[in-house]
C-alpha cells in the first residue's frame, strides 16, 4: 500500500509553512484563517496565475499535481512547454513583507516539491523559476540534492506536527512573529502572558457588527452590498466587506442569500428576541478546531476549577474598578478586593460560587451610586437590586439588554477560533445554555455592558420614555433598544491598553483574545488560564 492510500494527502503549501513556522502549520491544519494584508497580497498575484480556463498550447495554469509516495498534493502556477517536452515551473510570488524579489529556502522546497510530484507523474521538468508579481521580475532557481532531501525531511515533519495530539508551542522573541499573517490567531507572546511589542488589532479592522433592530425590515444582498428595506423603503445599504457580523433583534427577516454568503465568509449572525434573549447563531460547516472541540467538552465534563478561578477574579476585579470609578461604595470595593483574592483559592466550584455571589451582592447593591445627576434620579429611585427577567424597573430592564448583545459578542468569539459555546467551566450547560460563552462575559459585563448602562442613564441617552410597564415587567421602547446598541458599539470599539499585553485593544477585540487564551488553555499551548486578575481590564 502506498502513502496516499494509507493517509490522507498533505497540501504542498502546508509543507512551506512549517518551514516557516511549526505553529503556523499546525494552525493551518486546524483550519484557522486570517484576512491580512499579506494574503490579499497572495491572493492578488496569483490571481491570474488561477485562470485555469486561460491556458494556452505551451502555458498551462493551475495545474494540479500529486505525489503518491510522499502523500502530497499541490498546484503549480504556471507549467511552460511544448506537449511531450520538458516543461518549465513558473510560481507567482508577492513580497508584500520583505519588498526585494529574493527567493527564499521555502520557495526552493515549494519548486522541490513540485518537481517531484511533476516527475512521478511521468513529466520532466527542465527549469524552474520564481516571478516576483510586484517586481515584474522573474529569477530563476536551480535546485540541488540537498534541497529535494531537505524538502522531504520538511515532508514527514509537516505530517509529524498535524497528526500531534497538542499544539507546538509558540516561538519566542523572533521577528518573524511581527509580519506573520496569522499573528493575530496564534498570539505567541499573549500565550506566554508576556507584553507584545505590537498592537494587535482586530479582524477586519475597517468593518463593523450590523445590528437589524427596525421591526418588519428585510436584509438581503445585491450586487455584493447588504441592503435593508421595509415597506419599500431602502434604511441602508452596506458593502458586504464592511459587515464583521450581524446581530438580528426581533422581527427582521434576512435573506437566505445573504446568510450563505455569510456561511462562506466565516461570519457570525445572532439572532435575539424583542427583549434581546439570545434565540441562536450561525455557523460555517469549516469551523477551525475542531479536535479541540473535542478537547473542551472532555474538560468541560471532567471540570476546569483553574480556569473558572481566574474568570471569577477577573470579573470581581473589574466590578470593583467600575464602582471605585463611577461609585461612592469604598467599604463594598475594600471587600470586593478579598473576594477577589479568596476566587484564586477556592478549594471547589461551590465555594467559587459563594464568593462570586458574595461579591455581586455587594456590587449591586451599590450599584445605584453609580446612577448619579438628574437624568438618572428616575432609574435610581426604582433600583432595588438585581433582578432576572421580567425586569421590575428601567435598570434592570437595561442590563439585560446590554448582557444580551455581549452575549452576542462571546459567542462570535468563540466561534471565530472554533470553540463550542455550549460546554462551558462556571456555568452548567445542563440548562443547554451557551456556557461557555456566559463564562467567558463574566469579565466583561462590568467594563462594557454595566459601563454602557451607566453612561446611558447619566448621559441622558435613555430617559423614562424609553420604557414601557406591563403588568410589573419593565420592556425597553425601540427608541431605547437603539439607543443602547449605540452605545454598546461606540463602547465595544473603544480602545484601551490592555493591563497584560501593553498593547492598544478594542474591547471587541480584547474578547476574542481571551477565547483564545481559553483555546490555549486546553490545546496545550499554555499551562493555565492566567489573566493576572490583579490588573483588572477596565
């Protein structure tokens, strides 16, 4: 039996990352992607080079090869000859990074590797070269013994990182981190909790979450813009680029055209009630991890006492930060500090459990300090704690909406590094809630959502006319729902410098960091969900 029978072919281009970067192979195996400037660049010069359809008698683009001895499969470029007759390797290259028309050691085991593939499928190849696509420049490379061993050593040790049970580990102080596309999903130096020496920003950074909250509107693509409309009107229309994700509230419908495309795109829709209950998510069939999906609900079922501990901290710690700013509570934020010290101890999930509880009792039942000057008397004077739904009174009313679209946020996240929502470490998914993604907001609620409620009230953003009372229950007007998203996103955009890393961050951003922190945590990447809660994010 022969390699390709017996496993499954490896890609040529998996081969050149490893002789880049081991981690970066092994993210590429997993399924991660990255929309970077360095592969739109890739994306850019091959772009004719994958015009299969334009080849001609003596150029023939986008030809598949194979290997069956080395289980590899690939495609090269361009393949230059008479039929018959040797024939010439042409690869397309950009150089978006380094700027000079230099071929490196990966370029030479790319052509290595296609010459082998080329020869066992009974062809020969008399030359290959590299044209450099922003340098209009073609060099030619002549290939020796060493770089076809080398190129089979690169071979079984590709096959030896994606069949590891664990990630290989991040790499450590090397420059090539500062230009890799897939930075922003390995994060080398945040996996070793160490200050990154450069800010990390967000996927997409030119585009935005699309919240659908005009009850009786319809969203559907057109000519590669997203366009809403109800009754025939047109309330806007957006290109799709600019859509990171989509977060539907009520009664809008949305095109199943546009939900594919979606799909495609690797882009997250949520769905909420009227009330802004998390009813559902979409979810692309190619999720990356899926093996440590695996991983998670194992450890999710067996209990991850560490990782609830830090979540708890960190949330305590930022409770504390937002009432010591914005509050007149001092002998509450002097106790919120012990619990929050008590967290990292707690010898069980029950006890982390009580002091989590102990904590937000004296949190909200401070929290009215926080709801100072005239614009917020109304709500203040209502506020008698915290209450589940129904919400007996505006503030209440108000934090349920504002968790409801970070709960949104925790599971675009999540899902963006392949991470189940559902099989969580504090919550229970017994309930068949997102727990894992109520776990990973715990941190959050008091620097994003509690802030953006805060600021709302004080501000005069919401005002008593925003909310309506039927029989006890509290509701949001659409006026208020709007005004809420508003400052939730002007408020999710905001950057900050992160306490750990000493980067510049979003807080959208800072969120998908700490998913992946989590993911690092069971992949084996890291040892332990650390969040130095000392330091809080607010």
């Amino acid at each position: 039996m022969n390699r390709a029978e017996s496993q499954e072919a490896i890609p040529i281009s998996l081969v050149i990352h490893t002789v880049y970067c081991p981690r970066r192979t092994w993210l590429e195996s997993v399924g991660e992607k990255t929309d970077t400037a360095q592969m739109q660049a890739g994306t850019d010069a091959h772009r004719r080079a994958d015009q299969a359809g334009e080849s001609r008698a003596k150029e023939h683009r986008a030809v598949s090869v194979r290997s069956d001895r080395l289980g590899l499969t690939g495609r090269c470029d361009v393949l230059e000859g008479d039929p018959g007759a040797p024939l010439t390797i042409v690869e397309y290259k950009a150089t978006p990074v380094r700027r000079r028309p230099e071929v490196t050691a990966a370029n030479r085991i790319q052509l290595a590797l296609q010459v082998l593939c080329l020869e066992e499928m009974g062809e020969q190849v008399a030359e290959t070269q590299i044209y450099f696509t922003n340098h209009r420049r073609r060099v030619e490379v002549h290939l020796n013994e060493e770089d076809f061993a080398e190129a089979e050593r690169a071979v079984e040790q590709t096959r030896h990182i994606i069949s590891s049970p664990t990630a290989p580990p991040p790499v450590e102080d090397d420059s090539r981190c500062r230009w890799c596309s897939h930075v922003s999903v390995c994060l080398p130096s945040e996996h070793r909790y160490e200050a990154a020496r450069r800010r990390i920003v967000a996927t997409l950074p030119d585009a935005q979450v699309l919240h659908l909250a005009t009850p009786g509107a319809r969203a559907s693509l057109r000519s590669g813009r997203v366009e809403v409309i109800k009754a025939g009107d047109t309330l806007m229309t957006i290109p799709l680029e600019r859509v990171f994700g989509i977060v539907v509230h009520g009664n809008v419908d949305v095109s199943s055209a546009l939900l594919r495309e979606m799909c495609w795109r690797d882009r997250c829709v949520v769905w909420c009630s009227w009330s802004g209950r998390v009813i559902g998510w979409s979810q692309g069939a190619d999720s990356p991890n899926g093996l440590q999906r695996v991983q998670q609900h194992v450890a999710s079922a067996r209990g991850r006492l560490d990782i609830a501990q830090q979540m708890v901290a960190a949330k305590i710690a930022n409770q504390a930060t937002l009432l010591r700013r914005n509050g007149d509570a001092p002998r509450a934020v002097d106790r919120m500090r012990v619990l929050q010290r008590d967290a990292l101890v707690a010898s069980s999930l029950n006890d982390l459990m009580g002091t989590e509880g102990e904590a937000a009792g004296l949190y909200f039942d401070s929290f009215d300090t926080m709801l100072e000057g005239k614009t917020a008397a109304f709500a203040a004077n209502r506020w008698g704690g915290r209450h589940r739904r129904p919400a007996p009174d505006p503030v209440n009313a108000a934090l349920d909406y504002a968790y409801a679209l970070l709960l949104g946020e925790c599971i675009r996240g999540l899902v963006a590094c392949g991470l189940d929502p559902h099989a969580g470490f504090l919550h229970s998914s017994s309930r068949n809630k997102p727990a894992l993604a109520l776990d990973l907001m715990e941190e959050f609620r008091a620097p994003v959502a509690d802030s953006v409620v805060v600021r709302a009230f004080r501000n005069g953003e919401v005002g008593s006319g925003d909310f309506t009372e039927i029989m006890g229950a509290c509701r949001l007007s659409d006026h208020g729902r709007k005004q809420l998203i508003s400052g939730f996103e002007r408020r999710i955009e905001t950057s900050f410098k992160h306490p750990v890393f000493g980067y510049d961050v979003t807080w959208r951003r800072a969120i998908e960091v700490q998913a992946r922190l989590v993911l690092g945590t069971i992949d084996g990447t890291q040892r332990s969900y650390n969040l130095t809660p000392d330091r809080s994010l607010g």
